[in-house]
C-alpha cells in the first residue's frame, strides 16, 4: 500500500480488521516509536450534523481513555483527521477469540478464564459510567501469554444514552446485542453482560446461538426469548443461561457472574493421600512398596536399628529392602508390557496424570536422547498396551492436547478404539487438538457411525464442515444426518448449502 501518514505522526502499515463501525490499522507511531493500532470510525450519515457526530466520537473515545484495567486495551489518543475521527490503541499481538473457537475446542475452565477476565475489565468500563456496547469474539484478544484483553471502543457510549442513532440505525454487531438494544431501550451495564453471555456461549458450543440468514431474522431471534440448547451443559452453561434473560432486571449481576466463574477455576480438591500422587515424571511411577515397610532414609548414616557400623544401611531387622532388591526403573526404560501393566494397575485419574506428566516432559528435544515425535510414540506405545477402555479411562484425565500428541502416534484403528472408551466431550477436545489435518480425517472414518455423530456434536460446526469435507469413505452425508438440527443448521450456513 502507499505510505499513509495520520495526524502528521502515525505510519499505517496493514489493515487488521474492517467492520461497519470502521477500520482498524496496524500503524507505526514515528514520535514514540512503537507500534499501535489505530482506529477510523465511521461518520455514517445517520441524519445528524457531522460536527455533532465527530463531537460524539471523541467524547466517548476520551470517555473510555480514563479507564485503567489489565483486561481493558489502552486508548492512547483521540483525534480529528481531514474531517475524520480517529482513536488510538495499543497494539495487542495475538489471536482474537472467535479465531480459537473456529480452530479448537475450548474446555470449560479456559473458557471461564477468559470470561472472568473480561468481566473484570467490564466492571471497570461500567465503574467509568461508560458502555462497551460491542462485546463479541472478535473484540477479545489473547496475546502469546495468554493475556486476555477487551478492544475496539470505537462506539463506546456513556452509560445512560440509548443504543440508537436520531434515525433508529443500530451501532454494533445485532446477534450479540441484548433485545432492550434492539427494542431501542434504556440500556445500562446489563446489556454488555449478555453480549458476554452470547461471547461465552460462542466458546462454549461453538457457533452463535442468535445468527440467522439476514438482518431481520437475527434480530428476531434475539428478541425472542427461547430457551437456549446447550450440547455442553454444566456450571458455565449454567452462568450463561443466567446472562441471556431478555429481561435486564432479571438478568445475572457482574457480583453473581463472577463468583460462578470463580466456582468453576477453583483448584480441584487433592488426591487422598491413601491413593497415588499425582507424578510429574515418569521416574515417579515405580511398584508401592508394602505399607509396613518403612523406607530408609537417605545417607551414609542411614542404618536400620541394630545395624553395626559395617553393616549394609537398612539391613537391621523390621527396615526395609536393601537397595538392590528394588525397581526404581523410569517407566519407559522397563519393557513395555511392564510398563503397561505398572500403568494399569493405577487409579485412572492417577494414570492420566503420570501421562500428561510424560508427554509434557517431552517438550521439543524428547527423552533419553530421542527427538520429541519418537519419545511420544515410545509413551504412546504404552498407553496402546492397555486394553481400550482402561486407555480411554485414562485419557479422560488427561489434558486434550497432550492426549491429542499420544493419538496421533498410533494408528488411527487404535487412536478411534481408544477414543471410543472416553467421554464424548473428552474425544470431541481431542479431536480439536489434533486439528483439521488427515490424522483427525483418519481417526473420524475410524470410528463407527454413530460414535462419530456424537462426537462430533460437541466439535465446533466451522471444524466439521472441513473435517466431513475431507473425508472419503462415503459417510459425510449420513454423519451430517445425525447431527442435531442446530449444528446441521451452521453448517450449512457455512458451507453455502442449500
């Protein structure tokens, strides 16, 4: 593109995004040098003067500028250039929301962090007597950190002002506005909820619960007021279903809101310490040893009652085995049926986490000198060992990801038997680890008809559409059959279809 210099100072260098309310630029700041993003708002002809629209714009932007909060993007400056209003923000490298709920699925404590961070920043948006008004996705980015940040407050309002223009012409996106926004009521603090309400039903399901084929039909649905079906039900869904009341007085509260989510990241309650502890490396996982066979200590001075000076450390009576009579093995130095039985013989949420243990010690250099891919077959090699619903029990207490990376290195006859043994939603995670490549097509034609509808149902529809497009056995039709009418619905909306 050509050099654009803004307001004498500001470099733009690449669009990153566009939408009704303007565009959205990657810019360079020469007087600061750093980069920013750099907003154009629109001064769409609503039937007011342009001077009280540019007016408008500026006050709000400089509204939204007072707030001060980690979940809230910086607003540097607001300006007037060549007629136009412009709002300055800080640069966020990442990767917004909705382009995560498009690729993978989220679990539910990722989805509550998220949203709890968001509702922190709008407690503090709502403290300034300012609306976001355009709660969404795509407003939500998450830097390489995993930071979440609030952004775009290009048609912020003070709290109060009625979401319509002079001319009844909606501000914002309408499937994620609350219906007294669309009826043209008051709106307050309560209308930014259930746009965070319809945010958080997005990652949890997948697609968007009020989108329709046009306008008309989108704004319908949202006035509406039906009782929404949730393929995930659960605490979260629970909240949701809390935010998404038509009636804003009836609506949850920011206070209720986040001390569900709260619920849902508390830590989960410890293992017994009857039972095994959780392992970090595979070096941990040797036999128990009796219960009555004490341990001896670690030392050169380690003897067991009645030892003598020259005796072997432990080898007094009632002390326990000398050293050599031991297994302290790591786990995959043993041979691999051992290691198998060693691994079944555990509580399977133990088990599950010795091997998110594994596989996360794997990292990128791998084990024992082996590259990474190797030593996840090695590990994956064991877990095929057991019998597929003891490895499915397993996996259900694994992390997807890391249960993803052992999938992928079996045979996709293994991985889908293995799979078919978990939870639907515990395969469905793992399905959208593995991503939309042939692994995944694999394992998707490895499993049985039905299996595969109901594991897909919880899979988000944009990864289905590429998933059953790719495959080529013959059965993408009858697997969209057997989906639900609402995912069927996406789909096709995705697709194009008729």
């Amino acid at each position: 593109m050509t050099e654009r210099i803004v307001h004498g100072r500001y470099e733009l260098l690449s669009r990153l995004g566009r939408g009704g309310m303007g565009t959205v630029w990657l810019a360079w700041d020469r007087t600061l040098r750093r980069s920013v993003a750099l907003k154009e708002v629109v001064l769409s002809p609503y039937g007011e003067d342009v001077a009280i629209r540019r007016e408008r714009a500026l006050r709000e932007a400089r509204a939204a500028a007072r707030i001060r909060h980690p979940a809230v993007v910086d607003i540097y400056d607001a300006f007037l250039d060549d007629g136009s209003p412009w709002i300055v923000m800080a640069y966020i490298d990442g990767a917004s929301l909705d382009r995560r709920i498009e690729r993978q699925i989220l679990s539910e404590r990722e989805i509550a962090r998220v949203g709890r961070d968001v509702l922190a920043g709008l407690v503090a948006v709502h403290s300034a007597q300012v609306l976001h008004r355009d709660v969404k996705p795509a407003n939500i980015v998450l830097d390489p950190e995993d930071r979440v940040f609030l952004v775009d407050f290009g048609i912020a309002r003070i709290s109060g002002e009625s979401g319509l223009t002079s001319q009844n012409m909606l501000l914002g996106t309408v499937e994620f506005m609350a219906p007294e926004r669309v009826d043209g009521h008051a709106v307050g603090p309560a209308s930014d909820l259930w746009s965070l309400g319809v945010t958080l039903f997005c990652a949890l399901e997948g697609y968007s619960p009020f989108l329709r084929e046009g306008p008309i039909e989108t704004v319908r649905a949202v006035g509406a007021g039906r009782p929404l079906r949730f393929r995930r039900p659960g605490p979260l869904a629970d909240a949701i279903t809390g935010l998404l009341v038509t009636d804003p007085g009836r609506r949850m509260g920011a206070a209720e809101l986040g001390r569900r989510l709260d619920a849902i990241l508390a830590p989960a309650p410890r293992t017994p310490p009857s039972r095994t502890p959780p392992s970090r490396r595979w070096e941990e996982a040797t036999p128990r040893r009796p219960r009555d066979t004490p341990t001896p200590a670690r030392g050169h001075d380690a003897r067991g009652p009645g030892s003598t000076p020259g005796s072997t450390p432990g080898s007094g009576p009632g002390t326990a085995r000398p050293e050599a009579e031991r297994d302290d093995r790591p786990l995959l130095e043993r041979p691999r049926q051992e290691a198998a039985t060693l691994l079944a013989s555990m509580e399977p949420r133990a088990a599950g986490q010795l091997m998110d243990g594994m596989v996360g010690s794997v990292g990128s250099v791998g084990v024992d000198g082996a590259s990474a891919p190797a030593a996840e077959v090695l590990v994956a090699e064991v877990l095929a060992l057991l019998p597929p619903s003891r490895a499915g029990r397993v996996v259900d207490h694994m992390a997807p990801d890391r249960a993803a990376r052992l999938v992928r290195a079996m045979s996709p006859s293994r991985g889908a038997s293995t799979l078919a043994h978990t939870d639907e939603r515990v395969a469905a995670a793992v399905l959208g680890a593995i991503g939309v490549v042939p692994a995944a097509v694999r394992l998707v034609e490895a499993m049985t008809l039905r299996r595969a509808c109901r594991v897909l149902e919880y899979v988000p529809p944009a990864v289905v559409a590429e998933l059953l497009s790719a495959t080529s056995d013959g059965r993408a039709d009858r697997i969209l059959g057997g989906l639900s009418r609402a995912v069927r619905d996406e789909i096709t909306r995705l697709t194009g279809g008729a």
